[in-house]
C-alpha cells in the first residue's frame, strides 16, 4: 500500500515540487528509488521549512492510510514514539543535544517504517557539532532517516551538504499564504490578503498579523515611529521605543507558553496546581526556567529584526514609488503616508536608509548592543530626513 493520504500535506502551500519530492520518498511501493536515509529542507524565513518536515516525518511514520490521522496528531504533539526532535531556542545548537540525538538515532522503529529525526534549525551548529553530526550520517543504521532544516544550503559544511539529499522551496506567493491562512484559520478573505502581503508571505507571521490585533498595531507602530523622525533626539527616542514594540511582541509570543510549559512540568512532576514544590525536583524547574529565558532573549532579537524587516518593506515601497513601478505596495494600508514619504524623499537618500537597515541587522547578528545598533540606524535615517 502506498500512503497518498492527503491530509499530511494539507497545511502546506505553494511547494508543489518540493511536496512532490518528498510523497515520491515516503512511497512505499517495492524498490522505492527515491528513498534516501538524509534529507536537507533549504528556503527562506516563512516558507514551511519545519511545516514539510514534519509533514514528511509523518508520510514516513505512517504504516498505511488507516494510520495516518493518528501518526499526523502524534507528530503534531511531538509525542510518536520513533520522532525525534531537535528545536533550539538558542542562539546555537550544542554538542550535547546532538549528541543525544545521535545516541537515540540508533535504536530500532517501534511502531513506525522508519525511525525519524528532525533538526529544525540544522545552521546553528557549530563546525564541531556538525562534525559530530556528520558521523552520524556517514554510517546511519538502516531504517533511521535524518531531516535537516536550514535557510541555505551554504549554512551547513560542505561534508554534510554532500550527503544529503537537498529539498529547496521558494517563498509562497501573496495569494497562496492568503488561501492558506483563510482556509486554515478561519478568517475574512480581506484579513488574510493583507496580512500575508504585510508579512512578505512569510506563513508564521501572517498567521500573526491575520489573527492578533495587537501585532497589526504594534507593526503599523513601528513604521510610523520611523516615518516621524526628523532629528537625532527623534532617532534616540525612536529606538526606545522600537525596543520597547519588540519587547512587547516577544513577550505575547512567549508569556503564554511559558506558563504552559510550566503547566505540564508540574503535572508531570505530580505537583498539585498552587502546591510547594518538593526540594529535590527544583531542579528541574530551575532547568525549564533557564531555558525560558534563553527563549526570551531569542525571540526578542527576532522581534528586533522582525521590525528591521517591517521597515525594510516600507522604504522598498517607497523607492518602487519613486521609480514609477506599478506592483501594489507591501503596506498599501498606509499608502497616503507612502507617498508623503515618496514626496519628502528621493530615490539616493531612500536607498541610503536601506543600507543603513541592512548594517543594522548584521550588527545585531553579530552580537551588537541592539539599542546602540537601533540608535545608529535611526540617527542615519534622520540625517535623510526632510525637516
């Protein structure tokens, strides 16, 4: 029997080469060539990476098409027995995990066809763990298969680039994600168009902007805050306040699975809603606490640079202005305020504040201050303001 079941597909959009791939390899007709024991998942931020390999994972967990609804909720909670997974909220990914990872890569399927082990963020490992890693899939055991996920395939070393099997998807179109996220979530058709154009068709965060007023207003917020400067003090003012917005996007991301998280250690721990936690399991919530931390400084420098990419599409509206091209603006909800930016600007001081954003976004991958790196970006968007 061949598992075709439509439904592990579902939640993906405009990766029709890509989803082609992938059902052709989970086949499991006899003498199946397109089978191989290591796959690298490559494309930009918000195109489905992790989405496709957990909707891969379970075409190949599945037994048949009798299994596969409960194999696709059991990959969904990360709970199937033969699924291991590998999702850092760090800044790096470390030897240690990955070594668990190798060790639990090596035991039998249970239940499943295959064992099955995804790292979600595969270009975040340092040369030494990937060349852990790479052993690893040198000498696989024969029923164990390895998805990576990274941007590009530049991200990895060259020796794990060479033994896998690339999978490349292109950023979705404005109309797919639009279909996605209306039929997905349940919103007006109007919702979803907006949100998935304001989100550059980046899945995740028009899921956001569709479904979370707050995000709609703390974005419409920042480009605002960066249209009215006009000085150096509006530019120090500016990035506090861009901070802040960034601060408060993180926080709605993580505040509520914080407390979840938690939730569960103390069900699992057998703690009693609101009961004193015995000395000797503090460690383990000294543990989770460490780790939401760690998730909270990742997900506000993602909230920084998600902003720096908010402002990015709206000087790029501004320049296609300036330069008569016809495509509907990424933030034609603020079309009136594009185009007094178009008139209070030219194309060379536009192009000058898109650089000064992309300097941004490398000094914060760097390990920048981001208040200093947010300061000297907006200093330099006030020296091309018109006063």
């Amino acid at each position: 029997m061949t598992v075709t079941a439509g439904s592990f597909w579902d939640g993906l959009t405009g990766q029709t080469e890509a989803i082609e791939t992938l059902r052709a390899a989970a086949s499991t007709q006899p003498g199946n060539s397109s089978m191989t024991h290591s796959w690298l998942i490559t494309g930009p931020p918000g195109s489905g990476r992790s989405n496709l390999a957990y909707a891969f994972a379970a075409a190949l967990l599945a037994r048949g098409d009798d299994d596969a609804a409960a194999t696709i909720r059991q990959v969904g909670a990360r709970s199937h027995p033969d699924l291991a997974v590998l999702s850092t909220e760090r800044i790096i990914i470390t030897i240690d995990e990955v070594r668990s990872l190798v060790a639990a890569s090596q035991f039998s399927p249970s239940v499943g066809r295959y064992r099955v082990v995804v790292i979600e963020d595969a270009d975040r490992m340092t040369e030494r763990t990937s060349n852990l890693l790479l052993k690893a899939l040198e000498e696989p055991p024969p029923r164990t298969v390895w998805i990576l996920c990274a941007p590009s395939e530049a991200d990895l070393i060259p020796t794990i680039r060479s033994r896998v099997r690339g999978v490349r998807l292109r950023v979705p179109s404005v109309a797919d994600v639009a279909a996605l996220i209306e039929r997905r979530d349940g919103v007006d058709h109007d919702t979803a168009l907006v949100a998935a154009r304001e989100a550059q068709s980046h899945i995740g965060m028009a899921h956001r902007l569709a479904t979370n007023p707050e995000a709609r207003d703390r974005r419409r917020r920042t480009l605002e805050t960066a249209l009215a400067i006009r000085s150096v003090s509006d530019a120090v003012q500016a990035a506090a306040t861009l901070l802040a917005v960034a601060g408060d996007d993180a926080k709605a991301i993580t505040t509520e699975r914080d407390a979840d998280e938690r939730a569960s250690a103390l069900r699992s721990l057998g703690v009693e809603p609101g009961g004193t936690v015995p000395p000797a399991l503090r460690s383990q919530l000294r543990a989770l606490d460490d780790d939401q931390k760690r998730r909270a400084t990742r997900s506000l420098r993602d909230g920084i640079d998600r902003i720096m990419v908010d402002l990015l599409s709206l000087y790029r509206d501004v320049l296609l202005l300036h330069l008569g091209v016809a495509d509907e603006p990424i933030n034609q909800s603020m079309r009136g305020r594009l185009d007094d930016a178009t008139r209070a600007s030219s194309p060379a001081s536009t192009l000058a504040v898109m650089d000064a954003i992309a300097v941004a976004r490398r000094r914060i991958e760097s390990n920048v201050s981001p208040v200093l790196a947010l300061e000297a970006m907006l200093v330099a968007i006030s020296r091309h303001a018109v006063r």
